[in-house]
C-alpha cells in the first residue's frame, strides 16, 4: 500500500462526519456580511485555541478585525498557511425566496439532499471549516507535523456593502508579513471553492465607470446642444472592438481569453437633446498582462472614439484591490511538487477530483503570490456557480472529503514524525 493511500486509510477511521457538519452549521450561524466580520471572527479564535494555534486578532477598520495563529511543528517542515475571508455576501431576498419552506433561514444550516444550505456554506466557510478540522483530525489520528501549519482569516474580500470591499483585511494581513510580525509561509492554499480542483491561475480585472458629458438643448433646435449619446454610440462600438481585438491576441490555457463587457447604461433626457451619458464596464485580464498598460489602452481606446467636439469623458476606477485600479491576474507554475501533493490527495479522498483548473474569479492571492512571494492555489469545497445566489450550498459529502484531503495534505507537505 502506498504512504497516501495508508493515511488516507488511516484519517478515514479517525473522521467523525457529524461533528464535522456541525461545526459548519455553527460557522454559517454566525452572520459574517461583509462589514460585521467580528462575531465570526471570534468563532474562529475559539476553535483556533482549542487547536493550539496560538491565535491572534487585531483590527484592520474599526470594529473589523482579523484573525491568525501558527503551531509550531517537531522541525524540519516547511509552514503552510490556509488563508481565507470571513465576510460574506448579503442575504436580500433569501427569506422572501424560501418563505415557508426549511431552507427560509439564511443562517440556518438545513441539509436538504445531502447539502448544507445558507450564506456562505461555499463562500467560504466551507472551506475554512474544512482546513481547520483537517488539523482536529491529524491530531486525533496522532499524526506530529515536522512543518509549521498557520491559518489567517481576513476581512473585507466581498464587494456589495457600502465603504467596504477593498480587501483591506487582506492588506493589512500583507503588511504583517512584509513587517516581519508574521511568518512569511512557504504554501498557501486560499480556500475558495473550487469544488476540489486545484486552481492554479486566475484572471485580472478593473471596473471602469465612463461619463460622457455634452451639452443639452431643446430638442426642436438639436444644434445649439452636443449629444453625448451619440458619442457614447461610438465609444460603445470602438469598446467592443477593442474586445474582439484583445480576445483574439491570446488565450491562457487555465483562464481563457481577455475581454471587455459593458455592464451598465445610462442616459438621455426627456426631449431634449441628451447632455450626459454614463457606462460601466470590466475588464478580464491574463496572467501575465499589465493593470497599467490594459487601462492605458482602454482609455485611449474611449479618448479617440469620439468625432464630435464640445464632449468631455471622465473615467473613474472604483474596484481598486492589490492595485490601485482593480485586481491583478497571478498564476504560479502547475507543475510544482506542492500542487501535485495536493491534486493526489484530492483524488484520493474523492476520485476524479484535484483536476488542475483556473479562477473564473478574482480573489487575494495577488497579496500571496506577488506581494509576500508565496506561491498560492485556490482549493476548497464548494462551487462558485451557486455562491452569491440565493441556492447557495455545499455538499456534505464533498466537504467531508475535503477535510480528508487537507489532513493529507498537510501531512505529505509538512511531514511527520515517525509514522
């Protein structure tokens, strides 16, 4: 019998699934909207204590704090750190789509067809709950790790809620290790959903909002006004040009291919000549293409569109995170032994999973993989199609293998002592 398959044997008669859903339940509980992290987060302390971790908060924004802690190992390992956001999406019209029914509680757990349903269950407390009783059942199989395992829990991942949403837990995190009051760790697993695969890669983005400005007249005499609808006709098809253009130059073999896609509309007036106009859109980046030099080429692109004259455009960037202006793409190589022992474990807890995939979503590993030089996957239980839904859930059978998979993992990265 192979090491893996002998612990996977071995983890398999220690874990104890009830206790296990139970302890996600009672994350889901606790509300974690993006905002009021705290209850969570104090949550999390607790079942980091009674693990020996060590924990540690401290706040990021007033009344908004992270949580983190290390056990040290025997030595000899090398430090894992599972990093995950504690906030979640908000809850508007959950209880208005399940009224009457036992899914009506956002925060309440219910396994319906062996899921566990509520906000937040993929996104992400799932996985953190996963990587934390990972830990539980290395040390109830008397597993001694050589390495050093860490968790950092942040803050402030989620858009969506007022003033917030600008990965501030995650800087401050960040900050943390570049000050040295930290460990820097050598792995990281960031525990979005994935539904086990192993994510690898993912896109860049930035937000652009675009206002048109002309000027408005009455409509019987349209020459004494300049129509900044009509502009925005041009910089619309000069846009979706500039898509075709950018999808056409490239595709990653993990993430896709670039785009823009307008997201939002607006303008005109009630019989006059339209004086304003505004637009939204997002831009999907590679790994590998540049936050400042995709922005620049956006904007010229919007600049030289327009014919008429007497129109101004203002560009604003609202969705700044590792960058100034957005999220920047990261990927690390999939061929480094760390990435193979976490796919072997996957498929062996659950077969067929550990498939090496990319991101269709922005998230910090950004903060990992270019600010802190750690290399970084994505990799947790859960899928990302159902989170920020109002049907968002987990399998429990999935979960139950993730935690498996984790214990296995940590086991084969950062070793053990004896058997």
């Amino acid at each position: 019998m192979s090491d893996i398959a002998h612990l996977h044997d071995r983890l398999r008669r220690h874990i104890d699934r009830e206790e296990a859903v139970v302890l996600l339940k009672a994350a889901v509980a606790r509300q974690s909207v993006t905002g009021n992290e705290a209850d969570f987060a104090g949550f999390l302390k607790e079942r980091m204590d009674r693990l020996a971790l060590d924990p540690q908060m401290a706040e990021f924004q007033p009344g908004r704090p992270n949580v983190w802690g290390e056990r040290k190992g025997a030595g000899g390992g090398d430090r894992l750190l599972f990093i995950g956001h504690t906030d979640t999406v908000h809850v508007r019209g959950w209880e208005e789509r399940w009224a009457g029914t036992d899914r009506e509680d956002p925060f309440g757990g219910v396994i319906v067809d062996g899921e566990i349903w509520g906000r937040g269950t993929g996104d992400l407390k799932a996985g953190i709950c996963a990587s934390l009783a990972a830990l539980e059942l290395l040390d109830r199989a008397g597993i001694v790790l050589r390495g050093d395992i860490t968790f950092a829990f942040v803050g402030d991942e989620e858009s969506g809620e007022p003033g917030s949403g600008i990965s501030a837990g995650a800087k401050h995190f960040t900050q943390r290790v570049l000050a040295g009051s930290i460990a820097r760790p050598d792995f990281a697993i960031y525990v979005e959903p994935t539904r086990l695969s192993v994510y690898a890669a993912q896109m860049g983005f930035f937000i652009a909002d675009v206002t048109i400005h002309g000027k408005s007249a009455y409509f019987g005499v349209p020459e004494q006004g300049v129509d900044a609808l009509k502009a925005t006709h041009e910089i619309l098809s000069a846009i979706w040009r500039h898509s075709d253009e950018i999808a056409a130059r490239a595709s990653h073999d993990l993430v896709g291919r670039a785009f823009v896609l307008v997201t939002e509309i607006a303008g005109g007036g009630y019989i006059a000549v339209p004086g304003e106009a505004r637009l939204s859109l997002i831009r999907k980046l590679l790994p590998g293409e540049n936050l400042d030099t995709a922005v620049s080429d956006l904007e010229t692109v919007i600049r030289s569109a327009v014919s008429q004259d007497g129109i101004t455009i203002e560009l604003s960037y609202p969705a700044g995170r590792d960058h100034e202006v957005g999220g920047s793409p990261a990927e690390i190589d999939p061929d480094l032994p760390p990435i193979g022992m976490l796919t072997r474990a996957l498929d062996r807890a659950m077969p067929g999973r550990g498939r090496i995939e990319g991101a269709p979503y922005w998230s910090e590993s950004p903060f990992l993989i270019e600010q802190i030089g750690c290399p970084a996957v994505y990799c947790a239980p859960g899928d990302i199609t159902n989170c920020h839904t109002l049907e968002e859930r987990v399998n429990v059978d999935e979960y139950v293998a993730g935690i498996v998979a984790f214990a296995i993992f940590i086991a084969s990265y950062c070793g053990t002592v004896g058997t």
